[in-house]
C-alpha cells in the first residue's frame, strides 16, 4: 500500500468481499477478501485486468469500479488502518 493513502472494503450482495487499494506506483487494485475460487472472473471486464500474480484487478479507472461496487454493496468501510478493514470483513 502506498503510504498516506486509504483502502475501501466493499461487502457485496453477492457474498464477496473486495479491497480497494493503492500501490506504491500508484496503480489502483481490487483484491477479493477473502480469497475465493473464480475470483479472476467474478466482475465485469470494464472493472480492470485480473493480475493472477498477484491475486487482485488492476482497475482501469477507480472512479468507475467504486460506483459499481457502491451499487452492489450491502457494506462499505474505508480507512487507512488494515485493522478498521480487517474488522469489517470479520
């Protein structure tokens, strides 16, 4: 995570959990947590790009996979401490 930035934890209706965060090159992702089978194919295309390596998408734009995520969500969290994130998933 990039410092001084923020991750957003995103509870869909579906049952999955997605983090939002931002590398230190400044590339937007999307990882699922926890961790699920299919994952690589459980959002649409215009999302991003799963990157197998390192189990998450890269967004094609933030803003977009944000309001989609704020559609399907049942709960949102967004802090810059992994344990606020960690809470909320739990």
């Amino acid at each position: 995570m990039k410092p001084g930035t923020s991750f957003g934890y995103f509870k869909l209706s579906d049952g999955t959990g997605w983090v939002r965060v931002q590398r230190n090159d400044g590339k937007q992702m999307l990882a699922p947590w926890p961790m699920f089978e299919g994952w690589d194919e459980a959002l649409p295309a215009h999302i991003g790009v799963p990157d197998l390596d390192l189990g998450a998408y890269a967004l094609r734009d933030v803003v977009s996979a944000v309001e989609y995520l704020r559609r399907q969500r049942v709960m949102e969290k967004v802090s810059g401490l992994w344990r606020d994130i960690v809470a909320a998933a739990s």
